[in-house]
C-alpha cells in the first residue's frame, strides 16, 4: 500500500511539472482557450456590439444602401497577359482582399470570394457591389491560395471548392483551419502557426502576426488562428496583411523582412471607429502601417466591394491619398488598382 501511495505521489509531481513546463513553453499567443493577439489588452467587440451599431444605423440621416453609391470603374480582366506571365512580379486586384500575386513563376490567390455573398447562407447577408474583375475561368494556374483568417469575406467555401476542382492547389492558413477545409473537399492545406515557414520552389511563405480575430459562429471565437503572409522569392518579397488592426507587429515584420516590395494592406471597413477601430486599419493607420513596413509599394484592397461598414465606398483611396501626403510619403508610391486592374512590376 505504501509503494502504491509513493508511486501515485510520484505520478502526480510528473503532471504537475509538465503542466508547469507547458504553461512556461507556450507561445504568448496561445492560449487554453484558443489564440489572442500581439496586443495583450485588445479590447474585443462582441455580438452586442454589433447589435448595437447595427441599431444605431437604422437612424443615422443618411441611405447606406448600396443603390445610393456611383458605378466604380471595373475593368473585365482577360488573363491573357497574366497566363503568359512566368517571371515578372504582378499584382492583380480581384476585389475585396482577393489579389493574384505571380512572383517567381507561381501564381497565389489571396482570400479568394468569387461570391454574391459574403455569408454563411446564399440568400441573405452583405451583397457584392462590385463584380470580380476576372472569371476564374481566365485565371492562370493556380498554385498556391493564402488563407489570412476564416471569417466568411476571407475563407469563403463556395468559391474554393470551385477552384480545388479546377487546380487543385497549395492552400495555406492558420491553425486550426484544416478540418473545415478538409470537409469541405480540399486536399492540400497546410497549418502555419506566426513565423513558421512553407518552402515552394523559389518561395518562403511565412505566416506573421495580426491584431485581429476569429470565428464562423457565435461560439468559435478566437479558436482559429488568425494572420498575414510574407512572400520571399529570388529577388522580391510581397506582404498581404489579410485584416488586421494597427500595433507594433508591423515594426516586427520590417525587422525581419527589411525589404519588402509590395504590401499590399486593407483601407476599408473602417466605421465607425468604436467598433472596428481594434481589427481595421483606417487609410491613416493603413499608410502608418506601410512606413513601419518600409515597403515600396502599397496596394490596397478589402474596399469597393461589399457594403460592410459604414464610411462611402469610394472614400478610402482619396483618404489614403490625403494620409500619405500629411505623412510626406511620395503618391507615386501608392497603387490603387482598379477592379481586375493588373501592375506589373
């Protein structure tokens, strides 16, 4: 009985140090309960916050229906240009945060929604405004699909069984992601924690840091893991920053990748600033963002595409072009794509 007593004893000392040891081990934005943020005291916002802006839209003087903004400037990409493209680094903007990267050869889509919704049903929920300025039918190859984080503008399921069918490519995402993915028919998805790396031919993908958060539900919050992506090739890098909020990870990405090409960096979703303020960075905050960085070129993106907020669509370039002036930063370092538009660089 004695033995039996020292033997339990023993066995229970062994569980408390690895319960020690994994407490002092794990990673700042791990925890029990799922992921949090770079920022420790990130006040988050909850479904009755968005309740409430939603109450407080319904009396504001003013229509935020979509059939009270202009026609924006699409232009109906053909992809002849882009299929022949095997080296030369490019940036097409889909719309919203959908962008086609080629760098090196390989073709990436970021956060692709081809479409009508940004919803978890088909009939009801935000309504694209603008369409996708090139079918999938035209794209090139896909080889590679990043994943930023799985709220439904980003991790948008229809739109990538339909390119699982056609390329079967790459997909990259945060923790957590993979069964959902998995389910729903893809085949290649990798899980990426901050800072882990994925080789593919000449590329280094690696997952960074956000201030943002996740969810598909009422009662997943956070349990996913949320990012961005910097893509280093031969001779250029690109960073997409997926959604985030301002904080000091951007300072962070620079100092580990101090020559970045091309960011490409949301300026919409913006208002009211209470509510989105700790997950979107305003064009302010968005060309902040781009000096941490130190990048040469700011694409932007996730704007101009679905009613999600309540700043004018077509407000976001202007302002970052305002912001980059007040900052003394040089307009030709800016690239507003139009929808479909291509840049070559």
């Amino acid at each position: 009985m004695k033995f039996k007593w020292s033997a339990a004893f023993i066995l229970i000392l062994l569980l408390a140090f690895a319960l020690l040891a994994d407490s002092q081990t794990r990673k700042p934005h791990h925890t029990e309960s799922g992921f949090q943020n770079p920022n420790p005291s990130f006040q988050k916002k909850g479904f009755w916050n968005v309740l409430v802006w939603q109450w407080d839209r319904f009396f504001l003087p003013y229509s935020l229906d979509a059939k009270s903004y202009p026609t924006f400037p699409v232009l109906k990409n053909d992809g002849k240009q882009l299929q022949s493209n095997l080296s030369q680094l490019s940036v097409t903007w889909v719309g919203h945060a959908t962008t086609l990267v080629q760098i090196d050869g390989i073709n990436i889509l970021t956060d692709p929604i081809w479409s009508e919704r940004c919803s978890p049903l088909s009939f009801v929920g935000p309504k694209r405004y603008t369409p996708p300025g090139i079918s999938i039918s035209d794209l090139p190859k896909i080889d590679v699909i990043l994943l930023s984080h799985n709220h439904y503008d980003h991790t948008d399921l229809p739109t990538l069984k339909r390119l699982e069918e056609k390329f079967h490519p790459l997909v990259l995402t945060g923790l957590g992601n993979r069964k959902l993915l998995l389910d729903e028919g893809l085949q290649n998805v990798k899980e990426m924690d901050w800072w882990e790396e994925w080789k593919l031919g000449s590329l280094q993908f690696t997952f960074t840091p956000t201030q943002h958060f996740s969810g598909r539900g009422l009662l997943d919050r956070d349990e996913t893991l949320w990012g961005s992506f910097v893509i280093s090739g031969k001779q250029e890098t690109v960073y997409f920053a997926g959604d985030t909020g301002y904080y000091s990870h951007f300072q962070e990405i620079a100092s580990r990748f101090p020559k970045i090409d091309v960011a490409i960096l949301p300026i919409g979703a913006t208002e009211p600033r209470w509510l989105m303020e700790p997950v979107h960075v305003d064009p302010k905050e968005a060309v902040r963002s781009f000096s941490d960085l130190k990048a040469k070129f700011l694409v932007p993106m996730h704007y101009m595409t679905f009613v999600l907020s309540d700043e004018p669509l077509d407000s976001p370039v202007p302002r970052t072009k305002e912001a980059m002036k007040e900052s003394g930063i040089s307009e030709s370092a800016l690239v507003p794509l139009k929808i479909g538009e291509s840049r070559f660089f």
